[in-house]
C-alpha cells in the first residue's frame, strides 16, 4: 500500500481527530502517503483532498469535532454516488480508505467494499448503537458532558424544589440516557428500549416529594417523547414546578476525555494495520479491551442490544 485516504462522515464525535492523528502517523511511520477528504463522502466524490502529513496532524489532539469535517450526502447513498467515489479514488491512486462514521456511514463504507474497493471502518458515534465494539468513539467524552450538565442542574433543582426533564441524544438509542441516569444519581431514565408508565412515575415523584425530596431528575432520551409534554404531566400530576432542558449538540462536542483520546489512538493505529495487512471490508472495534475486526456485513446486520445490562442495572437501582 503506498496512498490511503481518511473520511469522517455522518454525525461528528470528541475524539475523531485524536483518531485522524493516530491513522496519519501509524501510516507515515509505514512510509505510506496519506490524504483526507473534506466533509466525508461529499468530498470524497468531489475530490475535495487535503494532504496529511505530521504538521497537519499535530496539536489536534484535544479538539472535539473533527478538522476534516463531515457531512451527510444523499447521492452517496446511490450506486452512482458510490461508483463516483471509487473512480475518484483510483484516479487519486489511492490504495485504502479509513472510514470513521456511525451505522451509516459504516454502511456507507460497506458499499464501496462490496464494490471492490479496500476500506476499514472505525464505529464513531455518541449514540453506542454500533455492534462489535465495547464502546464507539465519541461516547465516553457525550457521557461527560451529560453528567456535568445534570450535576449543575441538580444543584438549582434543589434550591427551588422542583423536578427537571432533561433530553438527552439518542434518536433510536437509549444508551446515553440510561447510562446518564445510573452515573448522575437520576430518579428515571425514559428510553425507547423499555415502555414506561408517566401515571406510576408521577404518583412515585410525588410521594418522594411528600417524604422530604427537594427534587427530581428525569432523563429522556429524545425521540421518546416531547420533554415539554412530559414536564407538563409531572407537573398538573404532582403539583410541583417543573423545568425542561435540551441538551442538544453540546453534548457532542468538547475535548475528548482520555479515555476517548486513548481509544481514538489505538482504532487508529489498528485501522491502518488491518488495511496493510490485506484485512479489508471490516471494522477495527473495541472486545474486552482488545482491538479487533470485524466483517462489515456483520456489523451492519448486527443488532447493538447494549441496554440489556445497563436497563438491568437501573431496574436493580430503581431508576
Ligand atoms: P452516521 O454515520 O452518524 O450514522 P448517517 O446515518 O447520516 O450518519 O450516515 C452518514 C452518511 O453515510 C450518509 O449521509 C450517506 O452518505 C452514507 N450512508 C448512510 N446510509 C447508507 C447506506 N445504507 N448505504 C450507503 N451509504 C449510506
Ligand atoms: O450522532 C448521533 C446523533 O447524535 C443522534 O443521537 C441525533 O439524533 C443526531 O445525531 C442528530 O444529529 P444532527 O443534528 O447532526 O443531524
């Protein structure tokens, strides 16, 4: 292999340019060229390249986002956009390409496999909903944010007695949400993995009011439900002040934690490994603290249940 390419694609996540860094130098230290695409595949069938030698790389370590950005692109998701990006990369010599992306655009990079075409997928996405790995990238930081977030709220909460929804990302996933519930010491989790009862939950809040609480933290993740519609339920049910917050895109951004960073580094490194090594049409992931690959037709057919554990864990915990 003499020239790879690099892609972030779909949603952005903390800890995408830490893996950029760790790709560009595994390959340069290989002696192998490496180029990145503007905004994923959108510059990829563009040929929208930048050069990526050790200066472009340097001093992005603890930036979230990602430098290369990244985009959604609907003619992609055609055959025809799918062969203008593999005509693009021969005619750019371009032997592999690293794709860092969520489901989608794993998908994506599915598709040019399934076309011939060399690629490694690297699962990035703060909504862990991507199978064969521990963790996706970007979660650990999205977790963070989420927690400092509640804690602030928690403390205002406290002083006027009243009740909070909190919405929190996730559109099909309720990873974040139940993972935020259990870490910040929330009352509930709602989530689209476990049907809920707002009747129970309001008669619940309300007799913790009566015993002495001076307030409540509901996490939601979005797509559940409208926060404003639940705030009103609560609070028409048990009488008490209620507050909404939507989190929104900050929690996908910031520096990403070391944990992030170090993940970042290692499926960076794996990625362009298993690119040399001949390893293609797969996805470096995290197994029980290992890296490993696996087929991205596995991946995509693979359903993520990792719910399971944690909405047994806030069951046993009562949340
Ligand atoms: P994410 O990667 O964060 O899940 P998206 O689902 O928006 O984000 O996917 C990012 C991009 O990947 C899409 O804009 C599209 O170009 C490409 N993509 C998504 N799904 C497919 C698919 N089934 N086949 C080919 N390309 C896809
Ligand atoms: O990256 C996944 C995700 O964060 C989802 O949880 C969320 O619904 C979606 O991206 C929103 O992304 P955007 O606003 O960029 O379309």
């Amino acid at each position: 292999m003499k020239k790879i390419g690099l892609i972030t694609s779909g949603g952005d996540c903390s800890g995408m340019n830490a893996c950029i860094r760790s790709a560009v130098r595994t390959a340069l230290r290989m002696k192998i060229e490496v180029v990145g695409f503007r905004k994923g595949y959108l510059g990829l069938m563009k040929g929208d390249e930048i050069p990526l030698d050790s200066k472009a790389v340097s001093g992005i370590m603890h930036r979230g986002g990602t430098f290369l950005q990244t985009a959604r692109s609907p003619e992609f998701r055609t055959l025809e956009g799918q062969k203008k990006a593999v005509e693009m990369l021969k005619e750019k010599d371009i032997d592999g390409l690293v794709i860092l992306g969520g489901d989608g655009s794993l998908s994506g990079a599915l598709a040019l496999h399934q076309l011939g075409f060399p690629v490694v997928g690297i699962p990035a996405s703060i909504d862990n909903d991507i199978p064969f790995t521990d963790m996706a990238l970007g979660v650990d930081t999205a977790l963070n944010n989420i927690i400092y977030a509640v804690d602030c709220i928690k403390d205002t909460a406290s002083s006027h007695a009243r009740a909070f929804v909190i919405e929190v990302m996730g559109r099909n996933s309720g990873y974040l949400a139940s993972v935020a519930a259990i870490a910040s010491g929330a009352e509930y989790a709602l989530v689209p993995e476990r049907e809920f009862d707002l009747s129970e939950i309001c008669q619940q809040l309300r007799q913790r009011f009566e015993e002495g609480r001076d307030n409540a933290i509901i996490i939601l993740a979005e797509g559940v439900a409208k926060g404003e519609d639940i705030a009103n339920s609560i609070k028409d049910a048990i009488g008490f002040e209620t507050r909404v917050t939507v989190l929104g895109h900050y929690q996908r951004g910031g520096a990403p934690t070391v944990f992030d960073r170090l993940l970042a580094s290692r499926l960076g490194k794996s990625s362009v490994e298993m690119l040399v090594a001949g390893n293609h049409g797969v996805m470096a992931g995290l197994s029980c603290n290992n890296i490993i690959a696996t087929p991205l037709d596995e991946v995509i057919r693979g359903a993520k249940r990792p719910q399971d554990e944690m909405l047994r864990l806030a069951e046993v915990l009562g949340i």
